[in-house]
C-alpha cells in the first residue's frame, strides 16, 4: 500500500469504525472486545488489498458478517456479556417492563450460535432482505429462512421470560416484512 | 409486540450504546497485520523443517571428533501418541517425524510500552522419552536424527551456538561468532547449520500508542546469515541488507522483526519468507547473492510450517475449509494442483502422505486457538489425535498460559 493508500485507509477507518462497530459488536452478541477484533480482523484483511476494492464499506461489511459464521477463524472466547443495569423502578411500570424484556432478549442473543446471531442481526437489525442476507453469508434463501426460524425458536427457548410475559404465542402473530423482493433459491 | 419487533428494538438499543472506535483505531489495525505476520514466522522458525523418507547420516559430536551415526538406528517407526498430554511428558512421534522439543512463549514486559518475547524450552531426553525443562537456552534447532541439537543462551543476539549432545545433555563445541545469532535452523541433511544474525534482539516488542497489543520492533534488525559445517565448526557469514521498504508494512519488501533464513531441502539455496511481497519469499545463494525462485520452489509457503515433503514433490498449504470445518491444502510442486486434507495447520511430514497437523475438536463452539496434534493422511477422512489440547488463549495476545509450540525433527 502506497502513501495515498495508507491515508486513504486511515480516512476510511477514521469515518467508519465506530458505525461498522455497532454492527461487530451486536454480531458478538454485545462482547465489546471481541466486537472489536472482529473488526479488527476484517480491517485487517481489507488493507491486504486495500486499492483494488471498489466498494470499501460493502467490502469490509462482507468480511465482518463470514468471518463471524466461519468462526473458526477468529480469536474469540467466549465471555461473560456485561449489559447495562436495569432502569430503576419509578420510570414507569410498562418501560420497565419493556427496557427490562430488551435485556432479557440481549441476554438470550448472545447465547446463541454465531450463525444464528448473524442471520438475525443482518435480518433485523441492518433491516436486509432474506436475498440480500443469503448473498452476504453465501448461502440460498432457503437456508437464511430457516436459519432465522430456528434463531427466533431458539431465543424463546433460551429467554422463557418473554413466554412468562405474553409472548407465546408469537408464532401467530403476522411479523413483520422486512424482505419486499421475494427471490426463490 | 412480537418477538421480532421487540429484537428489532433490542438490537438498535445495544448497538446505541456502543461508545465509537476510539482514536487510533486504524493504527491499531496496521498492528494486528503486523503482530499476525509476527506469529506466524515465529512458529516457523522454531520448527525443524520437514523429514526425509530415507535415513540419512548425521555428524554425532563427540569432543570435536567427527562420528558419523546413522540415524535409521532409531527403530520405531510406528505412531506415539499421548492424547491426554498437554504439554506432552512423553515422546510424541509419527512415521519419521518426532516432537524433538516444544517452547511455551511468554511475553515479558520490561515497561508499559516494552517487551520481550521469550521462549522456555523442553527437550526430549533420549533416555527417559520425556520432555525436561531446559531454561538456560533462548532457541533450540534440533538435527535430524536428534542427536544434537543447536542452542542460543538467553541473551539475544548471541555471540556464540552451542552445540548440544541430546543423549548426554552437554554442549560438546561453541562456535563463537563476530555477527550476533538469533535464529538457527539445520540443513535436510544435518551436516550444515545456519544461523540467522541480527543487530537486536528480534524477539523484542513494542506497544505503539493507541494499540492494544505487541508488534515486533521495526524495521527489522537482520543483517545476514552464516552457513557452518556442523562436523568442523566452520563456517562464514554473508549479509544480506534490507530493502528500502523494509520497515513500511505495506511495502513489498517488508520483513518481519524475526525472519529467519534456512537451506532448501537440495542445500542449494538459502530462503527466508517475505510476508507482504506478491512471491511471498526470497531466495540466495550460499554467498548472499539474491536468486530468483527456483523452478521447484515455486509453491513453498513459509508460513506453512511443513514446507516441502521428503521426496520433494508436495508442498504443505493454507487452510482450505471446504470439504471439512478445518482442513488444508496439499500442493503439488510442480503443478499447483491442490489436493484438500485433514488438519487445520501443517506442521511437518511424517511420510511422503502422512502429516502432523494441528487441528481443534469437533463441535461448532470449538475455538480456533483450542488445538490439539493429530496425524492427518492425503485421501483419508480420518485423523489420529497425538497430543491433548493446548489452551485457548483468548482475545488476550500477551496471555500465553496453556500455550505451547512444537519442534519437529526427523528421528
């Protein structure tokens, strides 16, 4: 990498890092330091051929969400998930309540696999369409379908307490679109 | 509220919680490239390279007087394994190849902002089969037929190897040097020696501000090599200099802050790796005069601990993934074709088609870092465990418990 690659890098670093890390972080399952050598690696590599990338930040993203679900690959450990203390009591019984569900559902999140959290994250949190996630991780359709199924069937397994408060019966309940272009495998 | 709304919530609540990359944060990545390029020639440098099939005829030392012993006296050929032992106690071997040695690497703060990266070494002793502690030596390269094995004392760059009788646990010859030694390794055929010499230590490691972790000092120190005849003693130094990109990471002629040199299986040549240039690796001749890449060299991958096979004509690869979680590439020599087998990292050739690999268990929770040896064959699914698992170290780079490195020879 020449001098203007090198500044070029660092700019890119400089302007991205803390959104590309909301997103290394919630794949971790909330661990900010492993949130932060995800990152890491797929920085790393991306500088490896850092000026012949179009695209820098669709680049860096791909990298981040294969690498969680190959995890071999990563220095990770599995830590104890530190999550914010619970609002106090006062604030209203229904937000607490609901910032109380929040912790729960974080909780069970980072209990689940790699892969799991991964389809998840990219589903609800970067908003993805079901073929858009499937191109990312490489893999069909079908297969990001049944992977979200099960992810959400695992989190009530691991969080009873979202049964407990009213939740059981979600599976009836019409969820919501987020996949408008519908692309069979 | 369903549950997919209240996760689509959960995560935009946790990911706004996130305080921003903090300054450095670019920097602090150049690092890990660098510290990973660091790792990776570490290990190879301590590996005895790979075995030959046929058994070859080693310079036993004995008071200076030149005994030629063959090593094919060893007999056993078949496989030792201790799949409990980790570290190992007992000998370890496979085919023609043995864990002669390991070294559990320690990282040594002298500051906040320095270190030294130092190795404690276990040799195998020949008459027990166990591994004992040897901490009065920095580096060790053991010689096929591990009856000697060449060491540094702690202090790096050394001025003098010594020359240690595995059977008897004493240096039988120094060889006193003018250039400091800080990387040894032993030809295919045990009769030379070469010693990689540089100005500094090249084990030392500095924190750059913003970083969290190591990176070897740069630029790095090395200033050449010599070649000695393990039966005399003798031998002369050639230098080598650095490229004038040497100390830029991204530059093509950057070198690690430890880049060791060792021969080519023939003996022809001398070869070190060179971690970010599109070859990957240089190559000398026996004076230092740098050589384009042998015809069948074309594949040989540094940082793949096995190197070549004993008969020259596969190559050990990267990891591969595909047909299994973990596996590698075996890499035909002279056509590149590449072949995929068992094992994570190739370590060193117990045959012609069989390696001793690194591998992690079964399970899709299984660390990276949380390995085990195993032997691994070409055209077999299967793979035989040879050692327990080595800790996972964690994120951690400077926590090296339960960590250990293995150093092969042909026995």
């Amino acid at each position: 990498m020449n001098a203007e690659g090198l500044e070029s890098f660092r700019d890119f670093v400089d302007n991205r890092s803390s959104a590309l890390l909301k997103t290394a972080v919630l794949l971790c399952g909330g661990d900010l330091y492993a949130g932060e050598d995800l990152l890491q690696n797929a920085l790393a590599k991306a500088a490896g051929r850092w000026q012949r990338i179009d695209e820098p930040e669709a680049y860096v993203r791909r990298i981040l969400y294969r690498q969680q679900v190959s995890r071999w690959r990563l220095k990770w450990r599995r830590r104890e998930v530190s999550v914010a203390e619970p609002p106090e009591a006062g604030a209203g019984a229904d937000a607490a309540a609901a910032a109380e569900l929040r912790l729960v559902m974080r909780q069970a999140l980072s209990r689940l696999t790699a892969r799991q959290r991964t389809v998840l994250v990219l589903r609800y949190f970067e908003d993805l369409p079901e073929a858009d996630v499937a191109r990312l991780l490489g893999c069909s359709v079908g297969t990001v379908r049944s992977t979200t199924h099960r992810s959400l069937a695992r989190l009530r397994v691991l969080a009873p307490e979202l049964a407990a408060l009213g939740l059981a019966d979600v599976e009836l309940q019409p969820s919501r679109d987020y996949s408008p272009v519908e692309v069979r495998p | 509220m369903n549950v997919e709304e209240l996760l689509h919530d959960a995560l935009r609540e946790q990911a706004a919680e996130q305080p921003p990359a903090g300054p450095g944060f670019a920097d602090r990545v150049l690092a890990v490239r660098r510290r990973r390029r660091n790792r990776r020639i570490a290990s190879v440098a301590a590996a005895t390279a790979a075995v030959v099939a046929m058994a070859v005829a080693v310079p036993l030392l004995d008071s200076g007087k030149d005994d030629v012993r063959p090593s094919g006296v060893v007999e056993q050929k078949g496989v030792k394994a201790h799949p409990s032992q980790s570290p190992p106690r007992d000998l370890i071997a496979a085919g023609n190849t043995a864990l002669a040695a390991y070294y559990v690497p320690n990282m040594v703060k002298r500051s906040a902002t320095e270190a030294v990266d130092e190795r404690s070494y276990w040799l195998l002793d020949q008459k027990t089969g166990k591994y004992v502690k040897a901490p009065q030596w920095s580096i060790v390269a053991v010689a096929p037929g591990m009856k000697t094995a060449a060491v540094l004392e702690k202090t790096l760059p050394a001025s003098r190897i010594g020359l240690l009788d595995l059977t008897t646990g004493k240096v039988v010859r120094w060889i006193q040097v003018d250039h400091g030694v800080a990387g040894l390794e032993f030809s295919h055929d045990g009769r030379k020696l070469v010693a990689t010499t540089y100005g500094g230590n090249p084990d030392e490691a500095v924190k750059p501000k913003g970083s969290n972790g190591w990176m070897g000092k740069q630029p790095s120190s090395r200033t050449g090599f010599y070649v000695f005849d393990v039966g005399s003693g003798k031998g002369s130094w050639s230098e080598v200099k650095l490229g004038a990109d040497a100390s830029d990471i991204m530059g093509a002629g950057f070198i690690n802050s430890r880049q060791d040199f060792s021969l080519t299986r023939d003996g022809r040549y001398i070869w070190a790796g060179s971690p970010v240039g599109n070859i990957g690796k240089q190559f000398w001749d026996l004076t230092g005069a740098a050589m384009p890449v042998p015809g069948n060299q074309k594949y040989l991958d540094w940082s793949v601990e096995a190197l070549d096979s004993p008969s020259g004509n596969l190559v050990a690869g990267g990891f591969a993934g595909k047909k299994w979680h973990t596996s590698s590439y075996v890499v035909d020599a002279t056509t590149g074709k590449k072949t995929e087998i068992r094992g994570q990292q190739l370590l060193a050739w117990a045959d012609d088609k069989t390696l001793v690999a690194w591998d992690i268990g079964k399970g899709a929770k299984e660390s990276e870092y949380h390995q085990r040896l195993v032997l691994v064959a070409i055209g077999s699914g299967k793979e035989v465990p040879l050692s327990g698992f080595r800790k996972d170290s964690g994120t951690n780079p400077d926590n090296s418990s339960g960590r250990w490195e293995p150093v092969f020879a042909e026995r």
